[in-house]
C-alpha cells in the first residue's frame, strides 16, 4: 500500500491522541513560604484554586469566573482542611509530626491561601517538613518553597521525587539550587507541548545539519532575550495575551510549510515568533519563583535546562524523520523529504494550534 493512502489512517490515529496532547502547560504551582524558630514552624500555604477543584471535586467559583468566591470556599472548608492535613505535615526526627494549627482558609484571587502553624516537642533533632499536594492528580505536581531560618534564606523546589525538606539544616549548596532549576526548564520543555509542537514544525523541512543549526539558534536566542527581559522586569505582557500568541504562532509556522519548502530563511520565522515562546517560558519560571540573591544562577539555570530539552527533541525527532525519508523514497537513489509527510504533520499541527487558540481565548 502506497504512503498516500495510509495518510488518512495515520493521521486519524494522532489526532485520536488530541485529548492528551491539547494541555500545553502543566497545572498551576502551589507555594509554601516556611518560617523556623525553636520548635515552631509558621507556613503560609497558596493553593491554585483549579487544583484544588480538581483534587476535591469541589467548586471554588462561580461559573464563568476566575476569582475564588468567600462562600464557595466556606463551603468546602472542611474537605479542604482534611486534605491539607493529609498532604502537609511537620514531624521530628523521630516521626512524630508536630502539633498543627491553622487559620481560616482566605480566596486570594484565583486561588486559596492557609496560614499553618506546627509546634514540636523535641525540634532537637531535626524537623522535616513534608508536602505531596495534588500528586494523585498530575505526577509533575510542584512546591516552590521559600525557607526562612534566622538571617538564611532559601529556596527549594519540592515533588515527586523530593517530598521532603529539612527544615533545621544549613541552606543547600548553590548545585542544588542549579540542578533543580536546570531540571524544571528540562521538564517544561518535555511537558510543554506547545512549544515542541512550533519547534518540529518549523523543522519539518529541514534536511540538513546547517539549517536545523540556524533554526534552533534563532528559537535558542529570541527565547532566551525575551525570557530574560521578562523575569527582569524590563518588559511584562499577560499571559492571557500572550498565550493565544504562541497558539497563533503554531499555527502560522504549520501554514507556512504548505506553501513553501525553502528552509534557508525559516531561521529568521522561528527568531521572530520564538520571541513570543519566550515570555510563555518566563511565565512558567516566575511561577516557580525566584530566590533573592540567586536571580542570575535561576534565569541561567532553567534556560540551560529548556535548551537541553529542546536538543534533545531534535536529536530525537529528526533521525526519526530522516528514517521515514530513508523508508520512502531510497528506490529513487536520492533520499528527499516528501511533501506527503510534511503535509500530513503539519496538519496534526495546525489543528493543534488551532485548539491551543480557541481553548486560550474563550474556554478559559
């Protein structure tokens, strides 16, 4: 059977994977700010309030509205504060967790924030604070921590793989700041599919060493000036305005590849349009937050990570299109890039784009 006719087929069975494809970010980053002194742990707890709904099975708003209503939230107080005390928790050395108290759960715009207050009996030996919130319902769930102990001040990033803080030992060496940033930029890239979705577009047909170099350079470079700008403060655009723009921008690079295939200048459309995945990737970083003093190893940290994602979608992507080609047209003595194949990729971009738009404009 010829490639052209198992287009359709083949093209059915993706887009049949568009439910799983369509989240282009993960769900909001729940944070925690952690004060120690003596046997006392102060925590004041903000929630994203789409997790919490999700976790819960509760409503926190009204219909159509982004902020979270007082008499929502008393409603689901108790179901909420259960949750809290399951998935949150101070214990000593030994296991024993630490007395809790805690204050009435407030709305804080789109989101819920709880004031913690633990107190141990024998801090002597150590107390750890512990935090698995919203694991049950995304893997990638995260905790940015900001731990204040006397005069230090740190931060920490807390999920799966690390649930647990120490609260009574000396700040972190700077490594572990790095590595976790380097990690979240990695892991963003993996889970931001909007951004791989606009970078194998406007790859797709590249053939060559060079100008997939001068591509990713020219998305490496504008995403980095303009993530830079925005964590700085020097340029702040909405992500509500901002993430229909990415959408948009899929979609134009998809587009481009039905009416042209000359990849020579493709550099300069994934400069100009990777400036705007640049203030998508700031919005990811500022809501991981950004530890004082550290502002510089953070940005250069989590840029390193989203490039070395990025690298590795291409290095994986791209033999696997060079295959196809190998597969397709090796009896014709010269292995090209079939329109067929660009076309059909293409497609599945463009109508994920398209979701990404219509979703980011009037389904949120």
């Amino acid at each position: 059977m010829k490639f052209q006719s198992k287009l359709p087929g083949c093209l059915f069975i993706l887009l049949s994977c568009l439910p799983l494809l369509a989240t282009a970010h993960d769900p909001g980053v729940s944070k925690v700010t952690l004060e120690v002194y003596n046997g006392t742990v102060l925590a004041d707890l903000q929630l994203p309030a789409t997790d919490v709904e999700q976790a819960l099975g509760v409503s926190l708003r009204p219909e159509g509205q982004q902020l979270v209503d007082k008499e929502y939230l008393q409603k689901a107080r108790n179901p909420l504060l259960d949750y809290v005390r399951r998935n949150v928790a101070v214990r000593q050395a030994d296991g024993i967790p630490c007395a809790l108290e805690y204050e009435e759960p407030q709305p804080e715009d789109n989101g819920v924030w709880i004031s913690l207050r633990w107190s141990c009996d024998a801090p002597e030996g150590g107390l750890l604070y512990h935090n698995t919130l919203f694991l049950e319902i995304n893997p990638q769930a995260l905790q940015v921590g900001l731990l204040l102990r006397g005069d230090d001040l740190s931060q920490v990033l807390l999920n799966q793989d690390a649930p647990v803080l120490k609260l009574t030992e000396p700040p972190p060496p700077r490594i572990v700041l790095i590595r976790q940033y380097v990690f979240s930029g990695t892991e963003h890239i993996f889970i931001g599919y909007d951004h791989i979705a606009f970078l194998l577009a406007i790859l797709l047909w590249a053939t060559r060493f060079w100008p997939m170099v001068k591509i990713v350079t020219g998305f490496t470079v504008a995403h980095s000036f303009t993530l830079s700008f925005a964590v700085l403060g020097w340029i702040r655009i909405p992500g509500d305005v901002i993430e229909p723009l990415i959408a948009a921008s899929i979609m134009y690079a998809a587009l481009e590849n039905f009416f042209s295939s000359d990849i020579r200048r493709r550099w300069l459309t994934a400069f100009l349009l990777g400036l705007l995945h640049g203030f998508g990737f700031a919005g990811v970083l500022q809501a991981y937050g950004l530890p004082e003093g550290e502002l510089a190893t953070a940005l250069i940290s989590f840029n390193v990570g989203v490039e070395l994602g990025q690298v590795a979608i291409v290095l994986l992507a791209m033999p696997l299109l060079r295959g196809v080609d190998w597969l397709l047209t090796r009896n014709a003595g010269v292995v090209t890039r079939r329109r067929e194949v660009v076309w059909s990729l293409s497609s599945l971009v463009l109508l994920l784009g398209g979701y990404w738009l219509v979703e980011r404009l009037w389904l949120i």
